[in-house]
C-alpha cells in the first residue's frame, strides 16, 4: 500500500506546525490532570462518583485503547500534559524556543527560570538504562496493585501526582523528555502498540538528512526544540520511540518530514531494531490483560478480593502467580512454541533471536485483547461520566445539570459479539504477523506460535464471553 | 551538548524569534487554567454553608462528624455523603422520615429544632455487622432555655428489675398459645387480668399460673390457659400499633434478631447473642417491663444497642406489641 502524506495538505500541515493547537490541547489535558489530582485527594473516596476515577481509568483509558493507541499511535504523547513542567524548566519557555542570546544582550524573555534553566547541566540518560525494561518494571508494579490503583482515588491521585514529580524530577536532571522514553509505564506499551497504528513520522529522503550537516531536527534551532525524544527521525523505521511531538516537522529546513498513513501493522514485519525488553513488553500487556480479565471481569469474588487485600498473604500469593505467569510461564511456552518452529535449535542466539522476533507477533493479539477487555468495562460504566461531570468531586454539584443521571450499560448486548470479533480478528492479525516473521528465514514455521495464539484467544474468550 | 540543545548555541542562525506576546499568553491561559481550576473549586467549596457527614462503615469511622451543634429553630443544612456502602440517616424521636445516604452522592437535609436538648442521628441501612454503632448526636441549644422537666425513670427502675437476669422457664408448650383460640373459649376473664399493670409487669408465666388457680379457669386445659394468656396480652395492643411495631422491628431489629424473630439475622449471626423471640422459655418468663428495659437501655455486653434516645415512648410500645406476635400470633390454629 502506497504511503500517504497528511504533510503534504497545506491546512494539515500549518495546524501541526503551529504550536497553539497543540499547547491548547496540552493545557486543556494539563487542567483536567490538576483536577484529577485535586478530586483524588479531596473529593470522595466512592470512586464511581470521583472524577479522579472514572475520568482517568473509564473516560481516558477508553480513549487511549480504543482509539489514540489503535489510530494514531503515540497520539496521546503528542498532547500528554505530564512532561509540560518539566520541559517548561528545560526550555524556559511554553510555545517555543527563546530568542538566542547575543553577545552581552539578554534574552526578551529572560527571566529566573531561565537562570534556572541555563545553571542546569542536564546528563544523558545512563547507557545500561537506555531501554524499556524500567518501563516493564514500572507497568508490572501498577498492574501488581491494580485492583486498589483502579478503584481508590486517593491512590490514584498519588500515582498520577508521582508521575508528575518523576517528569519534572528527570526533566531537572537528564536531557530531554527522559521520564517519557524511559520511565513512563504507559509510553512503554503505547510504544509497542504504536507500531500497529496506520499513522507514522518519517523523512521522506534519507539522503537530504545525510547531507544536512546540521541535524537541526536533533539538535533544534529557532523554530523548534531538538527531538525530546531523543530520536534521530532519519533514521526511524519504526513508531515504538517517535513521541509524534511534532518538533521535526518545525525544525527540518528542507520540509523532509512527513507524516504519513500506512498499512497497519507495518512496523511488525522491520527486521532491524527488535529487543528483548520489547519482546517482554509484548508478553506483559498479554499476561495482563489476561489477568485483568480474570480479575475484574471475572465471576471468581475470591479473586477479586485477593487482589484487592494488598499485603496480605494472599495477595503475595496473587502477585507470585500473576509475576510467574507474566514472566515466566508465558514467555515459557512461546518459547517452547519458538523452538518447535525453527529450524536452528541448536543454536541458541539464533533461537533468542527468533523468540524476540516472534513476540512482535504478539502485539496485535495484545492490542486486540486490550480493546476486548476495554470494550466490557467501558461501555459497561461510560455513563458514570455524565454524573461525575457536573460532580467531579462528589459534593452535591449539579454543573452541567448531569449529577441525577443513573449508571445505564450501554451497548451490552453487542458488546460480546464485538469482543468476539475483536479477539478473532486479533489472532488472524497475530497469525499472519507470525507468518510473515518465520518467512524471514528459511525452514522456520509459525503453526507453533500460532497455536500458542490460538490458546491465548480461547482463553480470553472464554474470560469475557463465557 | 544538552546546554546547547536547550539553549541552541549550536544553531548558527537565529532568524526567528519567539513571539513574545504568544509566549505570555501561553503563560496566561497556562496559569488561567492550571491555578485558575484549583482555585475556582476552592471559591466555589468556601461558599458552601452546609455541614458535610461523612457515612462510613462504623469499623471505618461512622459518621464523621459525629457530633453536631444546632439552635432552635435555627436550620441546620446537612450534606451527607456516604464514603463506601448505602447507608440511612434519621433523626430520633423527631418523626422525620429517614433519608437514604448513598455512596459518593450528595443528599441535602435541613433540620429545624423545635425544642432544645440532645437529639441522636443513627444509621437506618443495615451497613454492616456494626451497623447499630453508626450514630451521632446533635445538641439543639435554645435561646430561651428552659429547664427540662424531670424525665420519669423507666418502668424496669421503677419496679427495680433486673432486666440481666436470666429469665428461662422451664416450660415445654405442645403448641404455641393463640389469641384467636382464646378468644373463642369465650371466657371472661376476671378484670384485674387484663389491666394495663398486668400487660406491664407481669410476665405470662406468671399470669398463666394465677389463671390456673382461677375457678374461671378450673376446667381448662393448660394449653387453654395459654390461650387465654395470649387474648389478654393481645387485649392490650392494636393492629395499627402492631404494624407500626412490625415496621420498626423490619427496619431496626431483624438485623440481628431476624425477620422471623429466630435470632437468626444476618448480623445477629456475627454476636451470637441475638435472643430468639420464637423460644417460648425465655419469652414467656419476661415481662413488658423488662423488652421495655432492654430496648431502651440496651442489653449489656450483648451487642444490643440502646434505643432510648431514638424511639419514642409510643415506638417502643409498639416494638414490644409486635415482639410478642412471636409468642401469641393472632392467626394461629
């Protein structure tokens, strides 16, 4: 499929370029961030009738794994308001790159903070860091206390509030967007997931990139600020580290950048750049949304609790079983699946290197799980919103005259035949994926791994449908 | 490289420049909408006049607060917002009606105190084992105090019972006594066996062994006598105050007494200690004097509250009027 350039519409370009709508969309999602944090801490302890969680956890989540993460891939980075302090302590400015200084003449918008700004000496991000396993470690630590993360919305406002601190915290001692690309626990899977998304940033000529002595879009210049991300666009061949921050497109003096809709699913099929942590990634979100819909959708109450007891015996118990099947067991079998569908067993770095490639073939299948377990819950208590809307804090508001409005599933006889169709259309993802992957060298099959999906599948739709 | 990043004194050329004025209405609407919510929600929550109660289950606090100060004739606005399960909240000894509390909704009630004294606020869902514990008071000063008039004490004081005491008979009745079925002997029973006083103190053990030496009663069977026991007890009570009684108990007792008075409520099964109103040897060897006793001052180390200072002197009547349906059912053959 021919690649499309959204660049090349002159309307769609000027609104990426400018830097308003962007700051708008920032602001506005920075405010709703505050007031999350606020009605977490201040506002009922109910969490159906708390903005804190139904806002971040219903609304919110609904709009990432159902639509940002699935279209536009790092979407939500592109407006995420947690790095916005931290950036603002970096640049010393909202909109854009100060004015350079010149000889003894200051800066027009010197101010403290930019004192402040020029006496950091931010350091690179540690080379043995430079990874997401951080970003696994730190999804599989909210995921261990999701039952309370998910319910309670003073906890939820710590953790939002600790995402914040962590941002401006890193902002203030490494380069760049540091706490996006290496610590964020949900840039981590929105990462792997974008690489399924139809939307992608990438140059349109390697060789004008090659030539620009300047590498502005690394570096930046007065129209924009160095890729935060830490990403040299001329060489993306993949969405997994592109935050689609839009800087490039401001910084490139050739116009080379272009954002383009492609086939879905293109960057499962690049060769180049899969890893390990990425791979681990994929069995995480898997094993998650498995377990989250044993928990929290299941019939099992004995589970529920257990999950919820947080420190208790039994709940050691669940972590233990949940870390086991996330880390081990999963990875196990594929592993197994792996070895019986290449030809190269005894080689054992061509086997880890077929494993980690065969794990990308995982990625659909855990978006795809994702949205089946997302569609139950969401439509399940998306009408909690209009309360919580005009009550955010539950103390008797009325702002939009939406207080009184009853909790009413919505779509719930559809949503199974969604879930059906979404689980199978994920394994068919998945097994093509696989295919496509054992092709890469001669002798290799996917029936293993696909059987493997295969299983998978069963099980989630036995989880969701019954 | 990161200061040159940041500053850009690697770029050789610095054609534009930030537009100023943008920048600091990026700053304006940053600081409008980030400081301005928080602060928009503070203004709007320092308006508020209304005392907000907290409902919790009591092992996580009960009402909070849990003491409240009014004036006479004064309103006292009152949002109460439940923090975890469905919960209730009246006022005793008011009559108004009871309000449900739910979980993170706001419920607005305005109480205006006609008389001054120590008014108690109590939980009418049944929330949890220590439901009866949910409860707070509410001291109504007035403007023109006046002083209390002397409360009578309770009967049991004044017949100086012990309402602890145990008080089982050891008795086995074949079926248990009926009102109805006394009432067809058609017998008239002397007067001083159906006063107000005998309903009161005496326990119907006690008035079955004075019938049984009756001449009246002479050629009844014992379960007659029963029968008769029950006729004089029902004497005493109407239908309207045994619905009424039968309401109260639904709402407030059978938690822990149960809905058939078999001391097998949900709640009561957690104490253990629930008495069964079904059970003829305990029942019948007490009086009205003593249910009175127990239900306004609680049953010791039992986990019986105490309902003196929520149910009027009426309520309470009518509570005991039903509890002793258990014993003398109207409908039994």
């Amino acid at each position: 499929m021919k690649r499309s350039d959204l660049t090349r519409i002159p309307v769609v370009k000027a609104l990426l370029v400018n830097r308003w709508p962007q700051f708008i969309l920032r602001i506005v999602a920075l405010a709703g961030f505050v007031v999350a944090i606020l009605a977490g801490l201040l506002g009922t302890p109910v969490g159906s009738r708390n903005l804190s969680i139904v806002f971040v956890w219903i609304a919110w989540w609904a709009l990432l794994i159902l639509a940002a993460v699935p279209l536009f891939g790092r979407g939500w980075c592109t407006v995420c308001p947690i790095p916005m302090a931290g950036e603002w302590l970096q640049n010393g400015a909202l909109l854009g790159p100060r004015k350079r200084e010149t000889g003894d003449q200051r800066s027009e918008t010197s101010s403290n903070l930019q004192s402040l700004v020029s006496s950091l000496r931010l350091r690179p991000w540690p080379k043995r860091f430079r990874n997401i396993w951080l970003q696994n470690g730190g999804f599989l630590l909210l995921a261990l206390f999701s039952a309370v993360v998910l319910t309670q919305p003073m906890v939820t406002a710590v953790i939002l509030a600790a995402f914040l601190f962590l941002a401006v915290g890193a902002a203030l001692i490494f380069e760049r967007r540091a706490f996006c690309r290496y610590l964020c626990p949900v840039g981590g899977f929105i990462g792997l997931y974008s690489q399924v998304a139809p939307l992608e940033v990438r140059v349109r000529d390697t060789a004008v990139c090659a030539a620009h002595t300047d590498k502005t879009c690394y570096t930046g210049n007065e129209n924009g600020y160095g890729c935060p991300w830490g990403v040299f666009p001329g060489g993306l061949i993949k969405n997994t580290y592109c935050g689609a921050c839009l800087e490039c497109l401001r910084t490139c003096p050739h116009d080379n950048i272009a954002i383009q809709i492609r086939p879905v699913g293109a960057d499962l099929t690049v060769a180049r750049g899969r890893k390990l942590d990425e791979a681990f990634k994929a069995f995480i979100m898997l094993g998650s949304a498995v377990v989250y819909s044993a928990v929290m959708l299941g019939p099992w109450g004995w589970l529920k609790t257990t999950a919820y007891s947080v420190g208790s015996l039994a709940w050691l118990g669940y972590a233990l079983a949940f870390l086991l099947l996330i880390l081990g067991a999963l990875p196990g079998l594929f592993y197994l699946a792996t070895w019986a569908g290449t030809a190269q067993r005894g080689n054992r770095r061509a086997l880890r290197q077929r494993f980690t490639a065969n794990a990308y073939a995982l990625v659909p299948l855990g978006l795809m799980a994702w949205i089946a377990f997302s569609l139950s819950f969401v439509f399940a208590n998306i009408s909690y919103l209009w309360p919580v809307m005009s009550d955010p804090f539950g103390w008797g508001w009325d702002l939009f005259g939406t207080a009184a409005l009853n909790w009413t599933p919505y779509l719930s006889r559809v949503v199974p035949a969604l879930q059906t169709l979404v689980l199978v259309g994920g394994l068919a993802w998945a097994a093509g994926t696989a295919r496509k992957i054992a092709a890469e060298k001669r002798g290799g099959t996917a029936v293993p791994v696909i059987i493997y999906c295969f299983f998978i599948t069963v099980g989630l739709l036995w989880l969701l449908i019954g | 490289m990161a200061a040159d990043w940041l500053t850009h004194r690697g770029v050789k050329s610095a054609k534009k420049s930030v537009n100023l004025s943008g920048e600091f209405l990026a700053r304006f609407l940053l600081a409008l909408l980030v400081i301005g919510t928080p602060l928009w929600i503070w203004a709007a929550r320092r308006g508020e006049t209304a005392v907000t109660v907290h409902a919790l289950m009591p092992e996580k606090g009960g009402f909070l607060p849990d003491t409240l100060t009014a004036a006479v004739g004064v309103p006292l606005e009152l949002n109460l917002i439940s923090d975890d399960v469905m919960h209730g909240f009246a006022v005793g000894q008011t009559g108004w009606p009871a309000v449900d509390v739910k979980p993170g909704q706001m419920t607005e009630v305005t109480l205006t105190f006609a008389e001054p004294g120590t008014y108690t606020y109590y939980c009418t869902r049944w929330c949890g084992p220590n439901h009866w514990r949910m409860r707070g008071t509410i001291e109504v000063t007035g403007a023109e105090e006046r002083e209390a008039p002397p409360a009578s004490p309770p009967l049991y004081v004044e017949l100086e019972l012990d309402i602890d005491a145990p008080h089982e008979l050891d008795i086995l009745l074949k079926t248990p006594p009926s009102a109805a079925r006394g009432a067809e002997l058609d017998i008239t029973l002397p007067s001083e066996f159906l006063s107000r006083d005998v309903y009161l103190t005496q326990t119907p053990f006690e008035v079955w062994q004075a019938l049984r030496l009756a001449s009246e009663t002479a050629a009844l069977t014992d379960e007659d006598v029963w029968d008769l026991v029950a006729a004089a007890w029902h004497s005493q009570t109407t239908d309207e105050q045994i619905q009424r009684g039968q309401t109260l108990y639904n709402q407030n007792c059978a938690a822990c007494h149960g809905s058939g008075g078999g001391g097998d409520g949900v709640f009561g099964q957690a104490f253990d200690q629930a008495s069964d109103f079904t059970d003829s040897q305990t029942m019948l060897g007490a009086s009205t004097a003593v249910f009175d006793g127990k239900i306004r001052r609680g049953g010791m180390g039992t986990g019986m509250p105490y309902w003196g200072t929520i149910f009027t002197d009426e309520e309470i009547d009518a509570l005991i009027a039903y509890l002793w349906t258990f014993q003398f059912p109207m409908d039994n053959e």
